[in-house]
C-alpha cells in the first residue's frame, strides 16, 4: 500500500487541447478517493495517467515515494478494473484471476494461495472453473476485481466499473466494493459520472469540470458546502435551487419578483437552497414568500414540487410522502438564512458565510 501523490498535472492533446488542467490531489495511504465529473471532464483521462496509459505532458505523479512519470505501467505497482470487465473469454474464473501472476514467473503455490483468497472474499469459490460467459454481469465484475486483488497493489485503480450493470446490481456492487476496500485497506482512486456513486463509495470526493477541480472535500462537504454553482448542481438529486438575484443594500430581491432574502449586499449574485431545506406551507408564515404550485412529482419516499414566484422564477422543493396540495392552492415558502448559500454572478464561485450574521448560531452549527 502507498499514498498517491499528484502535483499540477496537465495533459494536452494536440491542437493545444488541455484534457487535464494542472489538477493536484494528495491521496493518502488507504484513501478511497472518488473522481467525479460530467463526460469529458478529464476524471479517465487523468486516472489512466496515474496508471501509466497516457503520458504526462506537465506535472508529476508520485506512488509512494516514488515518481513514476517514466515507469512502465507493469512497473507502478498499481492494479486496474474497468468498466468492460476485460476478462479472457477462453479461460476459466482461476485462470482469468491468476494469469498476471502467472505471466510474472510467480511460484504455482503462490498463486494458488492468492487466488483461493480472493474467491473467498468475493464469493467465487463455486465458480472458478466456469467460463466468463456462465457468470452473470455482477460476478464478471468480481472477477475483474479478483484478477486486481491477487496482485496485492499499492493502489486500485477503478474506471467506471459499474457502469454497465442495472440500477439494482449496482447499488449491490456499490456496497460490496466500499466493504471491500476497506477490508484490504488499500489505496483507490475510483472514477465515475454517478455522484452518488461518489457520494457513498468515497471518503473524499473530487469535483472535476472541464480538466480542472472544481472541490476536494468529504462527501458531506460538496454536499452542504459546494465551492461552487456547478458543484452545488451536480452534486444533489435533484439539484440545488440556483436563483438569480439583485442585492439592493437590505435584500436580495428576484427579477421582477419579491425579495427572498435578507442581506447589505449590493450587486447581481446568485442564490442557492437544496430542496429538502425549502420550507413550505398552505398557510402564511413569518418571512414567507407567496408562490403558486406547478408541478408535483411522487417518488413514493417523498415528493418533489415545483412552485412559481411572482414574476415567474420557479423553486423546486421537497415534501414527505402524503403531503397533499390543491392544485389551485396558494402556497408560501420559507428560505431559511442557514441554509442559504451566495455565490458571485460572474465566476459562480461561492461566497463564504454570505449569510452569517443573519443567524451566526445556526450558520455555525449548520458547518
């Protein structure tokens, strides 16, 4: 095992296209760390140079102690799964799982021993003699990932593996990777355009968006404390209410509707709130904003509503399941100040404790 070291990594393609833009990451000894970001982003891009398939154009990797720039990928002491499972379909589950091993000149008996430890952890005892083909989507993936941990790396390497599995396999395969990892403990960077794979896989989670980072952080702080517009939209299903607003010196005010916040700003910003953090009510409440219902939809565990300001913005909100509304009610929101969040115009970068001095306890708690 080791720590991954990633300082100012560039890739440019020809043309003058940067794939990847001077990304740094420090991964530690047994970190889980989860790349996440839109396609094209540059998350498989820059996993496949921390494992040797793609060159280096500015910056260096480091495995361990070691950079490993110029190393050959079979020399990085790193073990690879990807998402088409890459299994040989000639061979049987053990030979799939120990060919690496034994292509490295590794002792017969050694390879037996690492290969019977894997098939117990992943459960494949029962089918080391069938053929890829015998095996469902979800045991070809154990396999792939029997084959990565015999080799006993210093750090997995996962490029979207579950990308071709159904919703239910996944979610499964979800759970069995996280128990796995941290089973063996060993150093993963983990690739995926799911954010909630990223969201329950990772113990941190980096946002990346057109080659560069847009946030490192816990699951839980992109989540609440999104460094930006585009991480506090990707991050979150649905996502975060994006407002645009004008701040006149005591609020911030709507285009061409009320004012739903209290502030001393001055200037155009724009305003964020989950859905879950939306108060609303059929009844008027202390600092609610009048709005009309449009749209409701039922996901059984609770509902997603659309409503509408004067002046037309509309706000998505979450309810618990049986919260019933008349179509023709009129409804009002509340916009909690701790669960506000103020990012500039321009650049949409967040705006740090914005709204601190409105409910300085609450804020605080809230971080």
């Amino acid at each position: 095992m080791a720590s991954v070291r990633i300082e100012e990594i560039s890739k440019v393609y020809a043309g003058g296209v940067r794939a990847v833009d001077r990304v740094s990451i420090d991964i530690a000894d047994g970190e889980f760390i989860v790349l996440v970001g839109p396609s094209g982003c540059g998350k498989s891009t820059l996993l496949r140079m921390v494992a040797g398939l793609e060159t280096v154009t500015e910056g260096a990797i480091a495995i361990g102690e070691r950079i490993v720039n110029e190393v050959d990928p079979a020399d990085r002491d790193i073990a690879m799964v990807f998402q088409n499972y890459a299994l040989y379909p000639h061979m049987s589950v053990r030979q799939n799982m120990a060919y690496g091993l034994k292509n490295r000149g590794m002792d017969r008996a050694e390879i037996a021993r690492r290969v019977a430890e894997a098939a117990g952890i992943l459960h494949l005892g029962d089918y080391l003699e069938r053929k890829p083909r015998q095996l469902s989507g979800g045991q070809r993936q154990r396999v792939a990932m029997g084959r990565a941990i015999v080799r006993e790396p210093a750090c997995f390497l996962f490029d979207e593996p579950l990308s071709n599995l159904d919703a239910k396999l996944r979610i499964e395969m979800r759970s069995e990777i996280k128990q796995l990892q941290k089973r063996l403990g060993t150093t993963s960077i983990y690739v995926t355009h799911d954010q909630l794979e990223a969201m329950t896989l990772a113990d941190r989670v980096v946002v990346l968006n057109g080659g560069r980072v847009e946030q490192i952080g816990t699951p839980r702080e992109v989540y609440h404390r999104p460094a930006s517009v585009f991480v506090a939209q990707f991050i979150g299903a649905p996502p975060m209410n994006i407002l645009p607003v004008t701040g006149n010196g005591t609020g911030l005010r709507l285009p061409d509707g009320p004012i739903v916040a209290r502030s001393d700003r001055l200037g155009a910003f724009r305003l964020g709130i989950r859905p879950e953090d939306v108060t609303l009510a059929t009844a008027p409440l202390p600092e609610g904003i009048p709005v009309s219902l449009v749209h409701r939809e039922d996901l059984g565990s609770h509902n997603i509503v659309t409503v509408r300001f004067d002046g037309g913005t509309e706000l998505r909100l979450a309810t618990p399941f049986g919260y019933t509304l008349e179509e023709s009610a009129r409804l009002f929101v509340c916009l909690p100040h701790h669960r506000l969040h103020l990012f500039d115009a321009e650049n949409g970068r967040v705006i740090r404790d914005a709204f601190a001095q409105a409910q300085p306890a609450a804020q605080e708690a809230y971080v």
